[in-house]
C-alpha cells in the first residue's frame, strides 16, 4: 500500500487492520495498602499471557467504586472519565511512570501515550450498541484496547492474552462498597479473579505506620489497626465465591517460586521464570519497600521480621481480632507448589 492510499484511508479501518483487540477478563490485585500488592504486580508484569495496566487501577468518584451496569448500560462516557483520568496521560509522557508510596529511591520508566490515537480506537471500538451484553464488559474491551494500542512504547501487545492485570486499594471511607466492588465487578468478568494478599499484622503495622510518603496512616495505630480489620472483613465476605485468590505475602517473600507457581497454576497460564522477576514494562523493577533496603530488583525477603521492632505504643494495638481475621483468610491461600 502506498502512501498516498493509506492517507486516504478512514480511520476505522485504521483500527481495524492494525490495532490488537484486548477483550481477556481482569484479574484485579485488591487489599490493604502495604501488602505486597505492587510486588504482585511487577511479578506479573512480563508474563506474556497478562497485560499489565499501567497505572492504578481506580475510579475517580468519591467511593472508589465500580460503574453499575446499569450505568454502563446506558453510556461509557462514566467509565472513561473514571477509569481512564486517573492514569494522568500528560504526567506519564512528561516524567514516566515512578512508584511515589515508597522509601526507597525510585527509578522513572519512559511511558508514552499516544492520547489522539486512544481517542480514534476508543470510539471506533465503542459505538452504540456494539456491547451486546448487559455487564458493560464491551465497554472495558475497548478502554483496554485504546490503552495497550495508544501506549506506543508498549512492549508485549502482540501476544496471545488470558488476563489484564489490574491493582487498586481502597482507603477508610471506600471500605463499606468492597463487596459490592466486588459484586460488581463479577457482573462485568465473571470469568475474572481478584487477587488478595495477606501479610501478618505485626509486619504489616511495621510498614504501614513507617511510610512517609502518599500513607492514608493519620498517625493513630489504632486507626491503622481499626483499618485493617475491616479490609479482612470485607475480603471474608466474598471469600466463598470462588473468584478469590487469596496468598500470603510470606509465602512469597520466602519461596518466590513455588508461590508464584501455584498462582499459575489456579490461573491456568505456563510458568514462565520472569514471573519472580519484578519489572516495569519488561525493565528491571526495584522493590518499593517501606524500610531503607538495598535497591535489588527481585524478591526481598529482608522485609520480613520488622513487626519486631515495633514501638510499644504500636505494637499493643495488634490485638488477638487482628491475628484471628488473618489466619481465617490467609487460612484459605493458595498453598506453594
């Protein structure tokens, strides 16, 4: 084809010919700040069967909740405000994608989104009528085509994919629609997993009251041990689904391998080494640990243990509810290979 008859092409045929369809179910990583849910993420990363979204995967309304069908049923205009503003197009191209919750010195990543070529694929994708469904899940198909399409420095679009990867936690005031996040969320992928990762109060505590950056912590441990309470709770309600996989961030942190090999198991993708390899994008990923590490671009076990060295006005907060509500989920976790 030449030039002159590309120009003259529609755009739509554009799409069409050249533009990778994202239509697999999310699996979404979902569980209180802290927990080893970034790892997770930045383990999955390379896998070539996932697609990794780029940024948080949240919604910019109030409650932090999913749209309805019934409001997708109606238009994705809701969805494309809440989902897509909170990736923040022009910060991405200005300084790349960094991960700011952390103590440890962060590298940038070049991400660059091509937003008028989003727009063009969005819309081609997303004409009335072309759901066919009453979940909306159309309407995620094309938000998630325009996404991995639009972003031009993309690494693993031409593979064959299972899932989209998705990571999002909710704060205090977010906590009471985690079920019918959850609910929801079902309707749109029932074929779709959330994944819950579970790590012991005491470390927890330890990393959660350590954080100086971008924390929801208000300074009261009894709050953050108030916090993660409800966030068990509301994982145990949901817990008898089936669609709940719940690890234990010491699993991991242990035996990266075994762990991460059961999880691909229950998900039904091959193992593949880069899965205890955390990245960003395909390059190297360092850990976004609460404490001053070493910078080591892999599994960190040495995170491990700091719930000892919690201060005494800390540390009486972590009561017997606090152990109980852990060991009933974290009971329940996929069991290393």
């Amino acid at each position: 084809m030449s030039i002159v008859e590309a120009e003259d092409w529609q755009q739509g045929d554009l799409v069409r010919e050249w533009v990778r369809p994202v239509t697999a179910p999310v699996l979404w990583i979902c569980q209180p700040p802290r927990s080893g849910g970034t790892l997770m993420l930045r383990l999955l990363d390379s896998h070539p069967q996932l697609h990794n979204y780029p940024s948080v995967f949240g919604f910019t309304n109030e409650e932090m909740i999913w749209p309805s069908s019934e409001e997708l049923a109606v238009s994705s205009d809701k969805l494309l405000s809440d989902v897509f503003a909170k990736m923040s197009l022009d910060k991405f191209n200005r300084v790349g994608m960094a991960k700011q919750s952390s103590n440890m010195v962060q590298d940038s990543y070049p991400i660059y989104f091509d937003q008028a070529w989003f727009e063009t694929i969005f819309a081609e994708c997303d004409k009335p009528g072309s759901s066919g469904d009453e979940s909306g899940r159309a309407h995620f198909n094309a938000l998630f085509t325009a996404v991995f399409n639009a972003w031009r420095n993309y690494q693993s679009l031409y593979f064959e994919k299972k899932y989209v990867v998705g990571h999002m936690t909710m704060r205090w005031g977010q906590l009471e629609h985690y079920v019918e996040n959850f609910r929801r969320y079902q309707m749109t992928y029932p074929d779709g997993y959330m994944i819950f990762m579970t790590r012991e109060p005491d470390d927890w505590m330890a990393s959660y009251t350590s954080l100086k950056k971008a924390t929801p912590y208000s300074g009261d441990p009894q709050d953050a041990a108030d916090f993660y309470k409800a966030y068990y709770r509301q994982a145990l309600e949901v817990r008898d689904s089936g669609r709940l996989i719940v690890l234990r961030f010491r699993d991991l942190l242990l035996d990266g391998e075994a762990t991460m090999g059961s999880l691909a198991r229950a998900l039904d993708i091959e193992w593949n080494p880069l899965l205890v390899r955390p990245t960003f994008n395909g390059a190297a990923w360092y850990q976004n640990s609460s404490f001053q590490r070493e910078r080591l671009a892999r599994i960190d076990s040495g995170v491990m243990g700091q719930g000892k060295a919690l201060r005494d006005e800390v540390a009486r907060v972590i009561d017997q509810e606090m152990w109980d509500l852990y060991e009933d989920l974290a009971g329940t976790a996929l069991k290393p290979l």
